[in-house]
C-alpha cells in the first residue's frame, strides 16, 4: 500500500467567502494561496503554516445548523463536526481572541486522560467550531 504523506487541508463551506477570508487572516493570521471555481461556486484556499483550509461559497448551499453550532449538540450528528488548530499557549491564544471579539465557546480545560493536553473551542465568524489545542 502506498504510504500516506500527511493531512493536506480540511474544506469549509461558507456563506461569504470574501468575510470568511479575511476573518481568518486578521483573527488567526491565515494568508490567502489562490482561487478559483465554477458556476455557482467560489473556492479559495488559505493557510497558515503547514495548516491549509478550502473555503468554498455555493450559492446552493443550505444554512449551517443550529445543532453544528454547540459541541454538545454537533457530537450527536454524523460525520465532522470541527476541526483542531495546535497552539503553543493555549491561554495566551484565548485572551488575544478574547480581545478581538472572538465568541469562546467552551474555555480551557484539560483533556482525560491525556497527560496534560488542554484545549478549548471558539466560533469561526460563521459559528464553525474550531477547537484550539495545547500538546503536553
């Protein structure tokens, strides 16, 4: 079996493309790569780092969710419900997000069982939950 190289972008569908774009490049310092698409749909992708994200805008596309919204809601629906950022400081991170506005969905706590993991969960400016983690 050919060996698989790593984890290469995750894609988000959004209601404004362009306010998505630059929430993520003023918020979390996301630049934009290129873009691109097809009738009825707009595509951009953005990164940080080695993090890469596909924002897509379907003129088609229904509303989020009010149950993808909250954890505890979006764990009872199929397929995924967030995706995690690693920090370096969780905390340092939460009080700079805090400061920009930023909705805290759940605050810092630590992981079960993990020897020291810690993380929390935040609203994206479209309430995408984006979970923010901190390794041991």
């Amino acid at each position: 079996m050919t060996e698989l190289a790593g984890f290469h972008h995750i894609g988000i569908v959004v209601a404004d493309i362009e306010a998505s774009a630059t929430w993520y490049g003023e918020t979390l310092g996301f630049e934009r790569l290129f873009t691109y698409g097809w009738p009825g749909v707009q595509a951009t992708f953005i990164a940080r780092g080695g993090l890469k994200i596909e924002l897509f805008q379907n003129e088609q596309a229904a509303p989020m969710a009010m149950e993808r919204r909250q954890p505890e809601t979006n764990l009872r629906i199929g397929g995924i419900n967030h995706f995690a950022i690693e920090v370096a400081d969780l905390d340092s991170m939460i009080a700079s997000l805090r400061d920009k506005g930023v909705a805290i969905v759940s605050p810092p706590r630590e992981v079960p069982n993990s020897g020291g993991c810690r993380f929390a969960f935040i609203h994206d400016n479209e309430q995408q939950l984006v979970e923010l983690f901190q390794p041991a």
